[in-house]
C-alpha cells in the first residue's frame, strides 16, 4: 500500500516540486500551504507520516506539530525549516518531532529519511514483540509507549529505537557514535544535539522510578543502569 503524506509548506513552488518528487516515488501527497488548512488536512486524513515547514502562515509548524502530537503519539514528522539554530532544532525535536531538516536540502536526503522513518515506525507491524520490564515501568516496543504508574506515555519512532539500543546494551555502555550512525546515519554535530533530547526525554520519564537510571559516560556514551 502507497504511504500517504501530509506536506505543510507554504512556499508553492517548492510545495508543487516535493509533491512532484514524492509521487513520482509512488508516495499519496496532501499539500496544504498554511498551518490551518494543514491541521484540517490531518483531522480529516488517513496519514502516515508529516513533513512540516516550520515557518507558515495562519499556524506555524511548531504550534502545528504539536496539535499533531495531541491526536496522534506515533506518526513520524519531519520539520523543514530554514532556521538553523540549535535552540530551534531541539526544541523541535522536543516537542515530538522525529527529524529536522534544514534548508536548502537534497531531495535524495529527504527521502532517505522519510523511507528510514517510515520503516522503522511501521516497518514490523506484524511481528509483535512482548513487552519488557524496566523496573516498574514497562515498556511496549510494538505500541512505542511507555507504562508509568498506570499512566501510557508515548513514544516517538526514534525515542523507541534509542530506548532498545540501551536496553541491548543493559548496564553496558552504548557508544554515542554507534548509536548516531545507526539510527541518524552520521554522527554530525546537529544529530548529537537530537539524541541529547531524546536521552533528556527518555530520563524524565524514567523519573518516577529512580532504580532505572541512563546515565552519561563522559566521552564514551550512555548506560541504562537497574
């Protein structure tokens, strides 16, 4: 089955190339070219993955995504942006993005990723795997949730693939270069800065039981302690 897209760009000729590029590749595009007509889009659709400009009228990207996040824990989202800053990427990427992409970019990079995220999120939906104990908290790799005192706290594409790299390496440490190449591809400064998130993210969670710990091994990486 053709994957369905939601592409939030308000600039129409880049909007009409990406929409163009994707079909081409035997991917459904909805293109809408403001945050509202977007959100619209996304209420009424059968979607499988978003990619949102940070910068649209009516409803930026980031208010977008997270309304997004609201309704939906799982679908991926790629943010197209022209802002460059560290500030912008991490909050981004905190707020539920999977993927910041700065602009002007390759159309062969963007779907080397929106392919890599898309494999990863429903890449196995069939196979379900059983869920792991962490503590008291368990953790359903096949729904990318977390259970917290009763409470499901999801996850995203990403925040799950770390989260099984340090349970693999269980009171181990998992090297930071590894995990960047394996799950970002490189291991350049602005993907560091996106697992640094993630790893924030995931400890925050993790908080309510202080016995499961991930914890920084200077210079090396990180270690899931229990």
């Amino acid at each position: 089955m053709n994957k369905k897209i939601l592409l939030a760009e308000d600039d129409m000729n880049l909007g009409k190339v990406l929409t163009t590029y994707l079909e081409a590749k035997g991917y459904s595009v909805k293109h809408a070219t403001n945050g509202e007509s977007a959100y619209e889009l996304f209420c009424t659709s059968d979607l499988d993955i978003c990619i949102v400009d940070v910068m649209m009228p009516l409803k930026d990207g980031f208010t977008l995504a997270k309304e997004i996040r609201k309704m939906d824990k799982q679908i991926p989202i790629i943010f197209l942006t022209a802002k460059s800053l560290p500030q912008d990427m991490v909050y981004g990427l905190s707020i539920g993005g999977d993927d910041y992409i700065t602009k002007p970019f390759s159309m062969e990079v963007l779907l080397a990723r929106l392919e890599a995220l898309l494999r990863r999120t429903y890449g196995n939906e069939e196979e379900e795997i059983k869920p792991i104990q962490l503590g008291s908290i368990i953790f359903n790799v096949s729904h990318q949730s977390l259970l917290v005192n009763g409470e499901e706290k999801k996850l995203t594409t990403r925040e799950t693939e770390l989260l099984m790299m340090l349970i693999n390496k269980k009171n181990d440490v998992l090297d930071r270069g590894y995990a960047l190449k394996k799950i970002w591809g490189d291991d350049s400064y602005y993907n560091a800065r996106s697992m640094d998130v993630y790893i924030t993210k995931l400890r925050k969670l993790f908080a309510p039981d202080p016995k499961v710990q991930i914890i920084n091994v200077h210079g090396i990486g990180f270690k899931l302690v229990m």
